[in-house]
C-alpha cells in the first residue's frame, strides 16, 4: 500500500508542477503579445504621420506680379489637407499676405497674395513642414 501512495503523491506533484509551469508560460505569452501590439501601435503612428506628411503635394500652376501685389496659384494634388503657416521673402517674414482659402483640401486650387511691397523675389509659401519656392 505504500507504494500505491507514493505513486499518488509523485503524480500529484508532477501535475502541480506542470500546472505552475504553464500559469508562469502563460503570463509570460500574455506580456510578450501586449509589448508586440504596443510596438506595432507606435509603429504604425509613425507611419501615419509620414503618410500624411508626404500626402501634401503642391505644384505651382501660376505666379504674376503687378502694381496691386503678388498672387500665386497653387494646386493641391496630394490626398491631405494642407494650411498655408506663413510667407517668406528672400528669407524674411512677408507680413500682410492672404489666401483664398483656410486650408488647401485635396483637389482644389487656392491664390496666395502678397503685398506689392513683396511682389518681387524669391518667395518661400510654408505648409507646416512642406514649402514651395517661387520666383516674382
């Protein structure tokens, strides 16, 4: 009878054993799987925001210049809205300029005009990271 015991004991204690080891597997797996879905979250952010920084494309369709200003008409044919964030003469801030439009949305055509005072030079248009330079 001895011996029918031990042999209990000694399954006991190895499904005890097996029963810690795969709790300890387990939680293990768990945290690993939360740092590879926190790493691909972070990843993929950066990835938006490139997306939506190169999503931006400008091109020049026209600039003229006369006794009443500067006026520029650019075309936004990227797939992200974009605001013009300010107007630089040959490297100084243009003060007094204006745009058609609040935001440049995709698709869309909008006129940049600078005073007469900064109608001529080397203009630099800023859409928050991106800019255009034009000639006057």
């Amino acid at each position: 009878m001895v011996s029918r015991r031990s042999g209990i004991g000694e399954v006991v204690s190895s499904l005890t054993m097996l029963m810690v080891t795969i709790s300890i597997l387990g939680g293990l797996s768990f945290v690993s799987l939360e740092t590879i879905r926190n790493a691909s979250s972070v990843i993929a952010q950066g990835a938006q925001a490139q997306a939506q920084d190169a999503g931006l494309l400008l091109t020049l369709v026209s600039a003229r210049s006369n006794v009443t200003g500067g006026y520029i008409w650019l075309y936004n044919y990227g797939w992200v809205t974009g605001r013009v964030t300010g107007v630089y003469l040959d490297g100084g801030q243009v003060v007094g300029w204006t745009s058609s439009c609040p935001a440049l949305s995709p698709g869309s055509l909008c006129v940049v005009r600078v005073p007469p005072s900064s109608s001529t030079g080397n203009l630099s248009i800023v859409f928050g990271s991106r800019s255009i330079a034009v000639s006057l």
